[in-house]
C-alpha cells in the first residue's frame, strides 16, 4: 500500500485520443504483429511526489475481422508527466483510440516553502 505523507492531495484528470490511423492508413490500422502508440500527458502543475496514474479505454474503434487485442498502460512517470501506452498485436487493426487517465498524488500547500 502506498501511503501519503502529505494531507493536501490533488486529482489531474484528462481524455487523449492517442491516434486515429484509420484516416491516414497508420500502422495500427494497416499493420500487424507488435505494435506501439506512446502519448506524453504533461501535467497542468506538477506533483510533490510521483503520483498514482488510472488509465482506462474511453473509446476504442477496431475491425470486426479479426480478434480485438488491446493492452492498454502507462509508463515514466515524473512528477510533471506520464506516458500513455497502447499495445496490440497479431492481425487486430485498431482505427483509433482514445484513453481517460487520472493522478493522484500529493502536491505542495499554499504555504509550503521549499528551502535550499
């Protein structure tokens, strides 16, 4: 279990279509085997802390010929940001994605002073 050592917390939240390879014949869509889109979310004003990252599929657009894979993570998280990472695989086109994430973590007080 992580623990907060900090009773001030904040909540970031966001939605970021991470690609739409549909209208452009992108890999994700006229590709197969592995195959990986990367997003940088920069956060409006960074954490004190590195914070806990929520990520999870707001829409998703796939072929109905074939299976539907998707992998759906996150992946270096600072205070000031995160990757949002898709994955799929085998002969799954995917025409586009969209991901919802929220973070939460601690943050500085109004009054909090950081001394050299």
């Amino acid at each position: 279990m992580r623990r907060l050592s900090n009773h001030v917390i904040g909540i970031q939240q966001g939605s970021r279509v991470m690609f739409s390879d549909f209208e452009d014949g992108g890999q994700m869509w006229t590709g197969s085997g592995p195959r990986e889109a990367r997003v940088r979310v920069e956060f409006e004003e960074p954490f004190k802390t590195v914070p806990a990252i929520l990520t999870g599929l707001a829409m998703f657009d796939m072929d109905e010929g074939s299976n539907q894979r998707a992998d759906l993570s996150h992946g270096n998280v600072t205070v000031t940001g995160f990757d949002l990472v898709f994955r799929t695989w085998g002969d799954t086109r995917v025409a586009r994605v969209r991901a919802d994430w929220t973070a939460i973590g601690e943050i500085r007080a109004e009054d909090e002073w950081e001394v050299y």
